[in-house]
C-alpha cells in the first residue's frame, strides 16, 4: 500500500518534471518574472496611504507652523448659571445654611437624616482612631481593610443576595459594572431616561444600545421582538451575543419607579439579563428599605446585578453591586472603578455599617419616609404653572413647568427665581443640573424636592405653601 | 522619621556621573540615547564584572537642569525562555485541568450559573477566564490581603488560610502583627491615625458627618471645598484648582470634558487605566506614543499636524498629551522638560497626572514640575490624587483660571458624581499645610526629605545587591524584577513569611515576562526597616534566585513596544 503511494508520488514528480521541458521558453520566462513579483510584493515594506504625502521637509515646517489649534477650553461667561455654585457653610444636614441663609434643607439626598446621626458619627470616628483616613492603596495591594469586607458581608446580608462588592465611588459603581460584563458586540436595552452614570458606563462598553421609552414595556418587547426575528437570521452570533436590561428601581431623572414584575416577565420570555441601579431606591421602597426588588415582591435572584450608591440613604460615600457571586465576583478582576482606584477610605465604610445597623433596628423608618413623599406629593399638586413629576412614593420629585417659555435657558431662568424665591423664605430647593450637550436624553428643566424623614409635617406644609406662593408670583 | 547620620549625605545624586548631559552625544543612537561608559564605580560595587552602564539621557539634555537617570537593564535571554516556558507548563496544565473538570475527575470550585438562566447566552466567554482559574487562582494569595490598622510603616494583616487551593479563605481569626508594609502608596507616612491630621479630620466629621449627599453644582458645595480649592491652587502654584470624591473618576470624567471629537489624544502606552478611560470615553482619536519615549511623540505630533484627521483631512481641533509624573509600575519619572519643549514647539496641550509624584517629588513636595525645576504654568492640566502622599482620597485639577471655570460648569464630577467628604477634606487639608510648612513646623519638609533619603538608599542597595531595579533613582515606586510566574506567588508567601508586606504584579499589569515585585516606599520607614527588608530581601532572593543583574542596561526606548495596548479610536 505504502510502496503504491510512493509510486503514484513519483510519477507525478516525472511528469512536471517532463511539462517543464515542453513549455515554450516564452512561457517559462513569464511565469519567472511571476514569481519574481511575487517574491517582490511579499518582501516590499507595507506603507501607509499618510506616508505617500510628497511633502518636503520645508513645506512640513510650514503646515506645522501655520497649524493653530482651538484654545484648550471656551472660555465661559461670568454669568453661566452653573458657574457660581451655592455655598453651604457647615454641614449640609436638616437646617442648612445656603448663600448665609438658614433654610430648611429640600435638596440633599439624606432621605434617612443619617448625616448627622451622632451613632453614625460615632461609629466614624471610632473607624477614624484606629485607621486613619486614608487607606493609601487599592483593593488589592494591601486597601482591603477589615471594615471593607464586614461591609461587604453585612450589604449582601442586608439585601438577601450571595454577594456585595463595593466601590469608593457611587458614579464609579454602575459605570464599571457595565463593561466588566457588556462588551462590544452585546446588546443592552436601556432606558431612555437612564442616569448619566448608566450612560458613561454603556459608552465605556462599547456595546450596541437600545434606547426604549421611558418606563414603556410595549415598546421594550417591541425591540426584543426585532431582536429576537435579528437572531433567528443569523443565529451563530446570537448564541454569543450577551443581551441585558438596564433599568433604574427609581430614576433620578423622573422619579417613575420601574415595572419590575413586567419587565421579569420580559427577562426570561427573550432570555435577557436584567441589570437594576437602585441608587434611589435603596434605603427608601420596600418594607426594610431594600428596594425595587422588596416594593414589588420579587425575588431578588431573578435579577442579575443590583447596583446602588451609599451616598444617598446610607449618607456615606462610594457604591455597591450586589447579586450571585457567579456575577458579582467577576469585577473583583475586571471592574476597573474597583481594582485601579484606592478602596474606600474605613471612616466611610464604617459609618455605612452603622446606618445599615439604623435601617435594620428601624424598619419603620420607611413607612415614616413614604407617608411624608404621599404628604408632599398631595400638597405640590395644582400648583399653577407647575407640574409634579415623580412617583407616589418617590423622595426626590421634579417639578417642571406646565408649559415651557419656549427657550431652555429662559425656563431654567424663571425655575431660578423659584428656588430664589423659596431659599428667601428659608426653603432650600435645588434645579437639577444636567449637562445638556452629553445627556442623550435631555430631561426638561426641573426643580428636585428632596424628601427626609427629618422633615416635619409642618415643614413640609410650609415647603408646599411657599412654592405655590413662588409659582405664583414669578410664573403669573 | 529622624534621619540616619551615618549614611552619606545625597549618596547616588552627587557622585553620579555627567557624561552626555548637555553635549552633543559622542555616540548617537537612532533612539536618541547616548551610550556614555561610565568608568567611574558609583557604589564602590563590583560583582565580578566591570561595572558598565549605558545612561539614559536624551539628545536634548540641556533641558535638564540635573541628572536624570532612570535606566531598564535587558531581560537576561536565559530567564526570557524560562519564563515563556514556565507559562507553557502553566498553560498546558491548565487545559488538562479544564479537562479534568469538564469530565467531573476534579472537583469545579468556581461558582455557576443560575439553574433557571443556563439557557440564556453564557456571561462570560469561556477562554475570558482560563487565566483566572488556571494561573491566578494558584497565587491569589498573594492579593487582596486584608488589613486591620492604619497603612503606616506596619500594618496588621488578618490571617487567613485556604482549604481548597485558594478558591475560599477562611478567617482564622489571627492577627499578624506588625507585617513591614512596602505596598501601601503612603509616601510621606501622613497616613495616621494620630496626630494633627488625625484630630482635625475628627473635628469635621463631628461638625459635618460623614457623607454630603448631594452634588457640586446642587446642594454639595461646602464652604471646605471651596477652602480646599485655594488652598490646592496655592500648593500647585496655579491660577486655581477644583476637587473631586475619587481620583480614578477626576481623569475617567474630566477629559471628557476638556476634549471630543476632532481632537487628538497622545497618550503614553503605560497611562495608568483611569486616563485611558478618560481618554475613550472623550470621543477623541487616541494615538500612543512609547513609554517616555520623545522620538515616537514628536513623530505623532509632526504626523498629526502635517496630515491632519484621517480620512476628513481637516486639521485637529487641538492635541493634549497624556502624561504620568511617576509611573506606578515602572518606577520612571516622566521627561517633563522634553515634554513641555514639545508641547509649546507643536502648539498642543498637556494634561499631567500626578498621582504618585505629587508629595512625593521635589524639594518640598510640589511633584514633578518642581523636581525638574519647570514652571507650573507650562503644564496646562495639573492633575493628581489625594490618596497616596496626603492619606486621603479623591483628586484634583489645577491650572489656569478659564479651564477650571469651565470645568466647574462642564466636569462630569461636578454635575453627577457626589463632592468630597468633609472629614476626607481636612485630612487634605492638614496634611497639604503641613507639608507647605503652615503649620509652623518643618515636619512636612522633614517628611519629603527623608523620602528621597529613604528612596535613593533603598534603591542603591538593591541594586548593589544584584537585582534587577527598574525606574528612576529617584522614583519612590521600586519595581524588582521577578520575571517567572512562579517566582511571584512563592515571592510574596516567602516576603510574608518573614513578615515583611510586598505588592507583587504580574500579566496584564505588566508585560508578559516581566512580572515584578513593587516596593513603594514611604517617609515613614525608618532606617532600621528598610535595613530588616534589604536583609531578608536578600536571603528569599538566593532562595528564589533573583538576583538576575548583570549590570547591562538597556536603554528604555529598546525595549519591546506591545502593540496590543492599545487600540486606535476612531468613533
């Protein structure tokens, strides 16, 4: 057998042998030159199109001396409404002091008032006498400190998930969860009135984004429809093709609480991970103040990653994602907010602990906040000129104006002399600020009303009465 | 802290040869890098060998107006093939294992997918964590190490054990006591938790809180941050300053803000990942230039003008440059001089990241800028972070008055991103004072200086001891080179053995063979530990064979440039 093939080899090898003989020379010499090009093209240096410019030296001297750049930054007018930032002087708790006025405070997320619970302050500067302030590295490399992991430990307790993992940062938190799993190819569908931190973490992804309307389930399925007959075209890529929901518990931007049991429905219909920011949310909805997922009964598996701040609720700093190791572990390697920055300086954790510890010994304190959201959302109605926008339940409403003056510039203006008007009378209010030119939804110009527990129902009434005054008087 | 009176006074500064500096180079190379022999034995040191030494000192020298030495020595070829067939071993053992597992012979330890969701499409690509679970997970423990003091001279380090093969720690409850720590970014030991610092940031927090709850530009401008936004401006010598909660999130969301389409990014291929983040998240086209290497940024500069943007062929808005003062994982100070004579001959502008030089360099701590004797105003962003010399957190930006104006109403941070702590900030505060000497003591000039007395002896005696030390002599950051994979984790157990805290880095953080032990080194150490350090340094390297040294330096701008890096953005 093995002679056979050898034989067969070798009669092939004659016969090129015998055609190379009868070529005509004229065909020989052709197919030399061939060869020789090709030997030519391989070994020739690759160039790029730019290099071919038959640019002299001196006329390269000139372009680079004629060449005059924009300056670094526009410069900016003296009266850019976000130029001259408020004041605070002191702490910005319950009475805050704006601009020299004492007001009340309507504007600081502390929905809980543990800014300035002395237990808080106390369990901080225990932390404060035994490490120090700053931890001087990240994660990694000796900035896991004790406190980070009984954080750790007590959030993934706290809210019923195998997992937490925190971050020095709240912005950073989402904005690092996203990519560490959404890379470029995936999809995500998000909502339009997505945070800005949602939207720099999908742009850090690089993935494919699906805007749908805000808080619109009919329009969510219609793109997993189109997704899924996408799929069924090619369904090589779609076994690869990671897909996730990207929804806020309750947004910053509108104070509309997601429909969370719909859009469950929707994750395991199409087979979409379902990714939640609770950065509002938590501490606030729910019986125990664990969020989206307690407020609408869900089981806290089915969703995929919950991601929150601390610097709301457990008036702190930094963030967390909690959810299944399975999920949750991998950004210990590939979340870059939490392996390229130093971790969380102790003090800050260790009175996130404590305001963990307030929220467990008081679980009334989030009936006490939702009774005085339903107060003010009740109070704030029919105000002439301006409209209500949030849910029920949400602690940090926008009012907008009924209609608009016609320019965004003028409506923020006369939303000013709101807040102008109010902060007079001992009422601190807020505009919501975005920055126009990179949101990719613009929400309409708004004034935040911050609810806390701290509030009294007096001062709520008295809050409500002096914006309807304000209304009045500079809308009419 | 108090200095030590027998070691000579500037040892390595002072005696250290002048060749090429300022001359033209007798030798010159394509790279621009003069060979210069140096004859003279600096550290009255010779391993067998005549000491020679190529010195790294670029064409332009004059510019400098005091040596700069930073020197690479070669991979030695042997260790180069053992290395790449230690990962061979590590790589084919990890596939029988993969195969083990996939068969059930070995127990899976890493968590699994949902029952419900197995039919969704897998979360993470297989090949995504071969290396975790085959290479890193062998010497994780070498990470993460959990602490229980301050991050001083010494620290406490929880003691915990694996019972299956570092998959899950367990907390034996333990404390060790008193582990060296030569991890921790504490250059100029302000990380305390006494002292003046100390008591002024619990006066704050008492008066304040902890939290602020709320943003720059609505309810989170606290008269400290405007107090500590003069003060930074003053330490930076600069029109004036703004401050944010997190110095990786101050590069991520402010050069956003100051470039976008149209611009072009140069960036070096070692920027630390915030400003690589920064720079992608701009929408700007990124080009990368060799690790300090001046030659391959002014032929992106020369390019960049003369052909203006691909395709559309208009001239770029503007170019900003993307520098680090120190690198973290080269020990290599950045050639600020050279880069400024650029920048201004190009028209283009430069953003500096100070994060580990700030404190760290210069007479009394003002970074870089300072250290080469430079002017802060060439430099058109001063950016830098509060964590590492100052023991807080956060960072900053310095420059003129028009940029941060504009960034007070532009940066992402100030819009979005919660403002700073108030305990944080006085910890800053205190801390910035001191060292500015307002405290009416020379404390904090003690502390820069016994830094870079601290720095120079550490690295000199590692280097007379044979390793092979990347960087600048005078750079606090002191990466040892390890080079195998196995010498990492056994480095790092055998460094903890005798209590001594050591942060060891290997691929992706550095290039593949080039896995390295880091040693930051801090005010705070005192001669005595550097000297406990050095000692058992040396005993775990002749156990581990590190002393790879030859005293053959390569010249940085040699070395292999990893194309992969980075990619070019065009979106």
């Amino acid at each position: 057998m093995a002679a056979a093939v050898g034989m067969g080899q070798q009669w092939v090898l004659v016969e090129m042998v015998q055609a190379f003989y009868e070529a005509p020379a004229y065909h020989l010499i052709l197919e030399g030159i061939l060869i020789l090009w090709i030997i030519r093209l391989l070994f020739s240096k690759t160039y790029k199109l730019q290099e071919r410019s038959d640019l002299t030296p001196k006329e390269k001297e000139e372009l680079i001396e004629e060449w005059q750049p924009e300056p670094l930054v526009p410069p900016v007018s003296k009266d850019h409404p976000a130029l001259n930032y408020s004041v605070v002087s002191g702490p910005p708790s319950h009475k805050i002091i704006v601009n020299g006025k004492e007001c009340i405070n309507f504007a600081s997320f502390n929905f809980l008032g543990l800014l300035d619970n002395e237990r808080v302050k106390n369990a901080a500067q225990a932390s404060l006498r035994k490490y120090g302030v700053g931890t001087c590295g990240p994660r990694g490399f000796y900035g896991t400190f004790d406190v980070h992991l009984e954080l750790e430990d007590r959030l993934a307790k706290f809210m019923r998930t195998e997992e937490s993992i925190i971050y020095s940062y709240g912005f950073a938190t989402i904005a690092s969860a996203i990519p560490a799993y959404s890379k470029r190819g995936d999809i995500v569908f998000v909502d339009e009135a997505a945070c800005f931190a949602i939207q720099k973490g999908l742009q850090a992804s690089r993935s494919n984004i699906k805007l749908f309307k805000h808080n619109d389930m009919a329009d969510l399925e219609q793109l997993l429809k189109e997704q899924e007959i996408e799929d069924q075209k090619n369904p090589r890529k779609a076994c690869v093709t990671r897909r996730f929901i990207l929804v806020e518990g309750l947004y910053m931007n509108t104070g509309d609480i997601c429909p969370l049991p719909e859009l469950i429905k929707l994750k395991y219909k199409y087979k979409v991970r379902i990714f939640l920011e609770e950065s509002l949310s938590f501490g606030v909805l729910g019986e125990h103040g664990r969020g989206v997922t307690e407020h609408f009964g869900i089981n806290v598996d089915d969703i995929d990653l919950i991601s929150a701040n601390m610097e709301n609720s457990l008036a702190s700093i930094g963030g967390f994602c909690c959810g299944r190791s399975f999920v949750i572990d991998h950004q210990r390697l590939s979340g870059q907010g939490y392996c390229f920055s130093a971790s969380l300086p102790p003090l800050l954790a260790a009175a996130a602990i404590e305001a963990l510890n307030i929220m467990e010994e008081n679980p009334d304190i989030f009936q006490i906040l939702r009774e005085k959201c339903k107060r003010i959302h009740k109070a704030l109605q029919r105000i002439s000129g301006l409209i209500v926008v949030g849910d029920l339940f949400s602690p940090a409403l926008h009012l907008q104006l009924e209609e608009t003056s016609g320019s965004r510039e003028n409506d923020m203006k006369l939303l000013k002399r709101i807040v102008d008007y109010c902060m007079n009378r001992s009422i601190a209010l807020t505009q919501a600020r975005y920055l126009e030119k990179e949101e990719k939804c613009l929400p309409p110009p708004s004034i935040r009303v911050v609810v806390t527990v701290e509030q009294t129902e007096e001062e709520l009434d008295k809050a409500a009465s002096i914006i309807r005054e304000a209304a009045q008087s500079v809308l009419n | 802290m108090v200095a030590d009176p027998k070691r000579p006074e500037g040892a390595g500064r002072m005696e250290r040869p002048e060749q090429g500096l300022g001359e033209p180079d007798s030798h010159p190379r394509a790279n621009g890098c003069s060979l210069t022999g140096c004859g003279a034995l600096r550290n009255g040191y010779v391993r067998g060998l005549p000491e020679t030494e190529i010195h790294h000192i670029a064409h332009n020298g004059g510019l400098y107006k005091r040596p700069f030495n930073e020197a690479f020595e070669e991979t030695p070829m042997l260790v180069a093939v053992l290395t790449y067939v230690g990962y061979g071993v590590l790589t084919l053992f990890g596939y029988l294992r993969d195969f083990l597992r996939q068969w059930k012979i070995e127990k899976c330890n890493h968590a699994s997918e949902r029952e419900e969701q197995k039919d969704f499409v897998p979360l993470y690509q297989d090949f995504e964590n071969f290396y975790t679970r085959n290479l890193y997970m062998r010497i994780r423990d070498s990470w993460n190490r959990p602490i229980c003091s301050v991050p001083g001279a010494k620290v406490d380090m929880m003691e915990r054990l694996s019972h299956d093969y570092n998959w899950t720690f367990t907390y034996t409850g333990r404390v060790i006591k008193d582990v060296i720590n030569m991890g921790s970014y504490n250059y100029l030991g302000f990380a305390q938790n006494t002292g003046i610092c100390k008591e002024a940031a619990a006066k704050v927090l008492t008066q304040y809180g902890a939290g602020v709850c709320s943003t720059r530009q609505e309810m989170g401008n606290l008269d400290k941050h405007e107090e500590l936004e003069k003060l930074v401006a003053r330490f930076l010598g600069v029109e004036a300053a703004m401050t944010y909660g997190m110095g990786f999130s101050t590069n991520s969301m402010n050069i956003p803000a100051l470039v976008g389409k149209g611009c072009l990014i140069l960036s070096d291929e070692l920027n630390h990942a915030s400003l690589v983040l920064g720079a992608r998240l701009s929408g700007a086209t990124i080009r990368i230039f060799k690790h300090n290497n001046m030659q391959s940024l002014e032929k992106l500069l020369r390019d960049a003008i003369v052909h203006g943007q691909p395709r559309t062929r208009r001239p770029w808005k503007k170019i900003l440059i993307l520098v680090e003062g120190i690198y973290s994982m080269e020990g290599s100070i950045v050639r600020l001089p050279e880069v400024i004579a650029l920048k201004k001959k190009y028209k283009s502008y430069l953003y500096l990241d100070e994060a580990h030089s700030i404190g760290a360099l210069g007479l009394t701590g003002r970074g870089v800028v300072e250290y080469f004797g430079l002017n802060p105003e060439d430099v058109d962003v001063m950016m830098g972070t509060f964590t590492k010399s100052f023991g807080a957190a956060g960072g900053y930006i310095g420059g003129k008055k028009e940029l941060i104006d504009y960034l007070r109403t532009h940066s992402h941070s100030a819009v979005y991103a919660t403002s700073l702590s108030p305990p944080v900030m006085e910890q800053i505060l205190t801390s910035m004072k001191c060292i500015m000497g307002e405290d009416g003591t020379t404390f904090g000039k003690e502390c820069v200086q016994q830094l870079a007395e601290n720095t120079r002896y550490f690295r000199r005696r590692l280097k007379e001891m044979g390793f092979i030390i990347y960087g600048n002599e005078d750079s606090p950051v002191v990466p040892l080179m390890l080079y195998m994979p196995a010498k990492i984790g056994a480095f790092g157990r055998e460094m903890l053995k005798r209590n001594i805290g050591v942060v060891v880095v290997g691929f992706p953080a550095t290039p593949i063979i080039e896995s390295r032990a880091r040693f930051c080194v801090s005010a705070a150490h005192t001669k005595e530990i550097l000297d406990i350090v050095l000692k058992e340094l040396d005993e775990v390297a002749d156990l581990l064979q590190l002393k790879y040294s030859r005293h053959r330096l390569v010249p940085l701008l040699d070395r292999p440039f990893d194309e992969t890096t980075y990619e070019e953005t065009e979106d």
